[in-house]
C-alpha cells in the first residue's frame, strides 16, 4: 500500500501458458507462487519459488525472488525471457533482453515501481515432480553441535543442495517428539534439487548427526513449497543480514539468541547461498550481496499486538546487533 498513489489490484491476473517443448513459461501477474508451481509441475519444470506458496509471483519476481531453488537455479529474476508492464504514463511496454533492456536490468530485482508488470516469461527448469526434501529435527542442547555440522556440510555442498538450519520451538503438531513440543530446538530444511534417489544418499552425512525426528521423504516438490506455509494472522517483524562466513562465535551469538525466541512462532534462520545465487549473475542485476556464502534471517512473529512488539524488539536486538557478528556480515 502506499500514501496518495494508486494501488492496481493484479490477483484476477491468472493466465498461465506453458510450452513444454520449449520450456518457457508466461504467467499472469495475479498468481501465487503456488498457483504458479502447480502449472509448471505438470510438465516437470519449475522456476526458484518463494518458501511461502501464498506469496505473489509479481511482487516475488520483482524483488529478485530467494527460495529453495536458487543454488541450482539462480533467483527466480535470473530466469525471466520478458516481462509485460504498463508504465506510470500509460503505455503498454515489453521488457527483455533485446527490447527496452535497462527496463528489463532494473525488473530483475529493482522493485515495483518500474510500472504495473502484467505478465511475465520465464525459461523453466527441469525438477520433479518427485524431489527429496522436508525437514530433520534436533533437541536444542544439540544446537552447537548441529549448526557447526550443518554449516561443514552446506558449504561443502553441490549446487543441486540447498538448505537453511531453523531454530524453533517444536509446535504440538502430529509426529513430534511429545518431550520436544514447546521446547526450543534445531531443524534443518533440505532440498535437493534433481533426482530423488540421488538425493536421498546426500542427506546421509546430516541424518549421521542423528535427527531426533526424520520428516525427510520423497515429495512432489509444488507440495513440499507449501508445507511450510506460515499461518496468517501474526504480528511479523523480519529482517535479514548477508554473512561471507560464519564464524564458531558467529553461531554461538545466533543459538544464544534463538534461546530466547519470542513466542512460539518465531524463527531464526540461517541459509546457505553460494551455486547458481554468486558467480557471473552476481553482477548482472540490481541485488547487492549475491556473493555472500550465507543469510541470516531473524523472523520475529507473535501472536497478540503486545507479542508484536516483543517480536520485534527481539529482531531489532537480537543477533543482528552483537559486535560479535560483525566481522562476518558484509550487508
Ligand atoms: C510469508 C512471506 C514469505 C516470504 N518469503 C519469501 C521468500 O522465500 N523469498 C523471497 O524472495 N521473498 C519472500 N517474501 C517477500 C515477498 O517476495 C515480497 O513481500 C513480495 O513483494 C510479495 O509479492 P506480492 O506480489 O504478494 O506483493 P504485494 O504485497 O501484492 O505487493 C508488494 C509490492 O510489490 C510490487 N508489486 C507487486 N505486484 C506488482 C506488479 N504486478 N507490478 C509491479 N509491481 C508489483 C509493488 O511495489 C507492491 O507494492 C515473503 C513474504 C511473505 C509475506
């Protein structure tokens, strides 16, 4: 929303046309990203995906679009052909490669305020619809342990690899340990980005860890991004920090910090970049920060205004302001 300007409702937009053979798809501005990866999915091809399925493919694309894919397959800007946009005087414009390209630079990751996108072209990729992924669950006094394994693993990983460690309170949910639930303790989310099979050996080095809880399986990739779909209705505060390494005393601030997570909803969350996010794309598109090695995100989510608050406090105060992270943070 914003202050005496126009706000275009786009959701009616949900054309979606793939052309299989040429593994292309053009997708209305009004999807979801999970409208998006249910149509792409029919043929086996996918684009990077937010990590919450209801998140608008527009607004996601625009903004540079980080999810579970990127270490194989870039950001999901990284793969886009053309975008249809109306610009603030009322022209129809397309943007690409070859047609209006200082446009087409600025839409992969400069925003939204470059003209209402209509629709937009992307190459897809080929994944699935079977993948491997979901996620392993560790009790909190393994959180040392674990974040020093996970971060060995996740820089030593191939591209086809992506995952975040999570720190979280276990909710009372079904195939929970009952001595977890309510406590704080360490996941990891894991996703491999090709075949199943193949997969499945990669997460031997992090099931040696020795999970607590194992929900790693194999799962139609359009219905593992939405297994971690947020409930509506928190009072959110979230930031984000970019790290070229993290340190032993790094991630001893982070797990002193998850600690004292504020309410049962909210996370801290580390996530490897590196593969397809750094290298030559580094440099081709607005976003700053695409070779760091890691992303830290506090995600600060109560449940009342009062949590809210509290949330955000947390965010403000947490990690992100110890001197003890800063020589790793580069953003
Ligand atoms: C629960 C949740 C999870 C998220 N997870 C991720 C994630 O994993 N990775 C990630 O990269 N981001 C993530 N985000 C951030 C998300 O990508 C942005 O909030 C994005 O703007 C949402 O897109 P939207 O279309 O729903 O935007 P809206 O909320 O509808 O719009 C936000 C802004 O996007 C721009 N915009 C939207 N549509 C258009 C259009 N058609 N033309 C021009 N400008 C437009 C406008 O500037 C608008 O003000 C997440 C956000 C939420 C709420």
């Amino acid at each position: 929303m914003n202050d005496g300007g126009l706000v275009i409702d786009v959701r009616p937009m949900k054309s979606v046309r793939v052309d299989p053979d040429a593994r292309t798809v053009t997708a209305g501005a009004g999807l979801t990203c999970g409208e998006f990866d249910r149509a792409t999915q029919q043929h086996g091809l996918a684009l990077t995906g937010g990590r919450v399925s209801t998140t608008g493919l527009a607004g996601f694309t625009l903004g540079g679009g980080s999810g579970w894919l990127e270490r194989a397959f870039g950001f999901a800007c990284d793969s886009l052909l053309s975008v249809d946009l109306v610009t603030a005087s009322g022209e129809q414009v397309t943007a690409s490669a070859t047609e209006n390209p200082e446009l087409f630079w600025a839409l992969h990751g400069g925003g939204g305020n470059f003209g209402v996108a209509t629709s937009f072209t992307f190459g897809l990729h080929r994944l699935g619809p079977r993948v491997h992924a979901g996620l392993m669950l560790w009790p909190g006094d393994a959180a040392d342990e674990v974040s020093r394994g996970f971060r060995e693993l996740a820089l030593a990983a191939p591209n086809e690899e992506t995952g975040a460690i999570v720190y979280l309170t276990v909710p009372d949910e079904p195939g929970m340990p009952p001595e977890m639930v309510g406590k704080m303790a360490v996941a990891v989310v894991y996703l491999y980005a090709g075949d199943a099979a193949e997969g499945a050996e990669h997460t031997k080095p992090y099931r040696a860890l020795k999970p607590a809880a194992d929900f790693l399986e194999d799962i139609d990739y359009a219905d593992f991004q939405c297994s971690l779909d947020d409930p509506p209705g928190k009072y959110n505060y979230w930031s984000a920090d970019y790290h070229d390494d993290l340190s032993d005393d790094a991630l001893d601030v982070i797990v002193d910090s998850a600690r004292n997570l504020p309410g049962p909803s909210s996370q801290q969350l580390i996530a490897r970049w590196g593969g397809a996010v750094g290298g030559p794309a580094a440099t081709a598109t607005p976003l700053m920060n695409r070779n760091a090695n890691w992303v830290t995100h506090p995600f600060g989510l109560g449940e009342t205004p009062q949590g809210g608050q509290e949330a955000k406090a947390w965010v403000k105060g947490s990690a992100r302001t110890s001197r003890r992270m800063r020589p790793a943070a580069c953003g």
